[in-house]
C-alpha cells in the first residue's frame, strides 16, 4: 500500500483494484468445487496417512477414492482455467471499453487472466493437498509465496511496471504451486494416478447434491463484495474504486488471517464429525471462533486507528496514503460488515464439514438484498451509503438467521445422535 501510494497515480491504482476485483468471477467458472473437495477428501484421508517417504498408507478403498477424486479435479479444473481465461478476459474488455484516461491496460490484462486461470489449475492440486490434514505444508507454501511475491511486486511497482506487477505476482504463485506438486508431493499424486480409481464414485451422486449449493453460494456471493469496485469504477471513476480497492484489500487480508484459526482446521473437523465426537467438535469450534473474532476486532480498529491518524496528519511524510484510501467512519462501517462475512464464514465451515447446507436460502436472499442495495446505493450516492447497505443487511438480516439456523441444526444432530445410542 505505502508503495503504491509512492510510485502509482491515482488512476493505475484504479486499475490495479479493479484488475483485482474482476478476478473474483472465478467464482462463476470453478462453482463451489473447491469446498466441496476438501470435505470430500478430508473424509476419506480419516482412513489414510502420509507415509515417511510420502506415500499413502492406508485402506486400499480409500486410496481408491481418493484416486478417483483426483482425476475428476484434474479434468474439471483444466476446464475451468480454460473458460475462465476466455471469459474474464472478455468481461475486462467490455468494463474497460470507454477508457480515457490513457492508462496502458490491455496487454496486461491479458497476460493476467492467462496467468490467472492456470494458477485456478494448480490451486486445485494444494487444494486437494489441503484435504489431505497437510495444511501446515500448504500454509508454509502460502506464506513463501506471500512474502516472495510481494517484493517482486514492490520491485517492479518502484520500477515503474505498474499494472504489470500484477501480473509478477501471479507468476509467482503459480511458480510455487508447480515447484510445490512437483518435488515435495510427486510420489503421493504419481500414486494416486497409477491406482485404478474407485467406479462407486460419482460426480452425480457424490458431488453434485453439495456442489450445487456451493456454487449458487458463490455466484450470489458475487453481488455481496464483488459488485462495488466495478460500480464505482462504472459511475465514480477510478479514482474513487482505487480508494475502495485497497482499503477493502486490507481488510480482506485482516479476514483472511483470523479466518486462519476456523478454516484450516477442516480436516479436524470432519474427523471428529466421522468419529461422532460432537462436543469436541464444538468446544473447539467455539473456541476457534472466539480467538478469530477478536483477532479481526483488533486488527479493524486498529486500521481505522490508522486512517483517523493519517487523516488528522498525525504521520509526518504519509498524507500521500490517506489520499488512497475511503476515509476512518466508512472504513469502520465496512469493518463492522466484514466481521460479519466472518462469523457467517465461520458457521459454513462447521456446517459443511457435516457435508450438509442448510444455510443455502439464507445465504442466497443475502446476497440478493445486499447487492440489490449496493447498486442502488452505488448510483444514487457514494461509497458511504454502499458500506452502511453491506454491513447492515449482514447483521440485521443474515448474522441472526445464520446463528439460529446453527443453534437449530446442532440441536437436531445432538437428538439423532442420543436416539440411535443403544
């Protein structure tokens, strides 16, 4: 962010968040597989484990599954980076059709939606890795691939490369998911590929009842976040969609880490839920959740903290970066929305790692009502009333529906469960 502010105008940095934002459509081509797969595996990974020299050991069925599971990803996913480059690189062109402001967008965009859909291919792959209990090796990789990836970008922001950072970027993670499948997990997918996989599975029968729930999840979601950097590039210009782009990339990020404490212990979950262990399952889960919760609370405000100093000009040398970013008040209404996303985040995990949705209408008529008022707000007003939109459909609406629906659905588990007790 501070390099950006130093080295991009304004209007690359529009650009930048909207190139960004565009990349969201993902949802709409790889349709909620990627939830759905890790339970999958997850579930079957409870009768496996990861051998000394990576191999698998366990039950032949199992591996079999697996295997089976594997090749449907592989032949789904080359398919999906396929559609996605195609598609998203015609929806870039089509937003961007009426630019003026001499901006050179188009070479880049190109290169980044190619990079991005072949990256959509091998976030399969560590995806799958992910169901395999092996999140700490997939988080280490994560955290290489963050670090390394930001210097390239800070290199070639301060070198003048502009939109093509991004590009360097992407690069760079798929770069590391390559190098990652092929020398640390070779012998573990070479296996799975030489197995002759199960016939029992079925994307029909196995997959579709949970994936169709996901994927209208996602592309609903769309109109929750994704709607207001191409709005306001539309209606407000790129400077204002800049504005929103990094101050909603911060928040992202801060979501991201404290989700951390809830998503990368699926596999737990679902081997608790297999061994039928459900006040283990929720005295973790509570505990999860609690510690993400006030992760999130503190690294909000503390951002906000941030904005109100830079604005008051309590920062010397830093009143070029509070010119980048929406101001301290919606910056905390957006804030208060995300730490909704969150719990609601937080309740789906627990949910499907049942391989169940009972969220699914909720999750849908949010989406609805907060995109419908997001573009409202968009064109008749400012960033402002979007953000009040956002936040309070999320708590007056959705946060209420989604903790009694969870406090319903855990009450009706823990009934079945004493009444099939000998």
């Amino acid at each position: 962010m501070l390099v950006m502010a130093m080295h991009v105008t304004s209007e690359i940095q529009g650009y930048y968040y909207t190139f960004s934002g565009l990349m969201a459509l993902q949802i709409f081509f790889e349709l909620g597989l990627h939830g759905v797969i890790v339970n999958h595996v997850s579930h079957e990974w409870t009768r496996l484990t990861l051998g000394t020299t990576r191999n698998i050991v366990g039950e032949t069925q199992a591996i079999r599954r697996l295997s089976a599971i594997l090749r449907f990803m592989i032949v789904w996913y080359s398919g999906v980076a396929i559609l996605f480059a195609a598609g998203v690189g015609c929806a870039g062109f089509v937003l961007f059709r009426n630019d003026n402001s001499g901006v050179s967008w188009k070479f880049p965009w190109l290169i980044l939606v190619i990079l991005n859909g072949a990256t959509l291919w091998s976030w399969a792959l560590t995806t799958f890795l992910e169901g395999c209990n092996l999140y700490a090796d997939v988080g280490r990789l994560r955290l290489v691939q963050a670090l390394v990836g930001n210097i390239f970008v800070w290199i070639s922001l301060i070198g003048g490369m502009e939109l093509w950072s991004m590009s360097i970027a992407v690069g760079v993670r798929l770069s590391g998911d390559l190098l990652f499948i092929v020398f640390r997990y070779r012998k573990l997918f070479s296996t799975l590929l030489r197995t002759v996989p199960e016939k029992s599975f079925s994307w029909s029968k196995d997959v579709l009842p949970l994936q169709w729930r996901m994927a209208l999840r996602g592309v609903f979601g769309y109109l929750l976040t994704g709607l207001f950097v191409p709005i306001l590039f539309e209606y407000h210009g790129a400077i204002e969609a800049g504005k929103f782009g990094m101050t909603w990339a911060a928040l992202s990020a801060l979501e991201q880490a404290a989700h951390a404490w809830i998503g990368t212990r699926t596999a737990r979950y679902c081997s608790l839920i297999v061994n039928r262990d459900f006040s283990t399952l929720d005295q973790e889960f509570n505990q999860g959740l609690k510690v993400s919760s006030a992760i999130l609370a503190f690294g909000v405000l503390t951002l906000v903290a941030v904005i109100y100093c830079l604005e008051a000009d309590y920062v010397p040398y830093a009143s070029h970066l509070q010119k980048r970013l929406l101001a301290w008040d919606t910056t905390l209404i957006l804030g208060v929305g995300v730490a909704g996303i969150h719990l609601i985040r937080s309740i789906g995990v627990y949910l499907l790692a049942h391989r169940e949705d009972p969220l699914l209408k909720t999750a849908l008529s949010t989406c609805v009502f907060a995109g419908s008022g997001i573009v409202w707000a968009g064109l008749n007003y400012d960033v402002s009333a979007m953000a009040f939109v956002f936040s309070g459909v999320l708590w007056l609406y959705a946060a209420p529906l989604n903790l009694t629906t969870w406090n319903h659905y855990r009450r009706e588990r823990d009934c079945r469960l004493v009444s099939t007790k000998p």
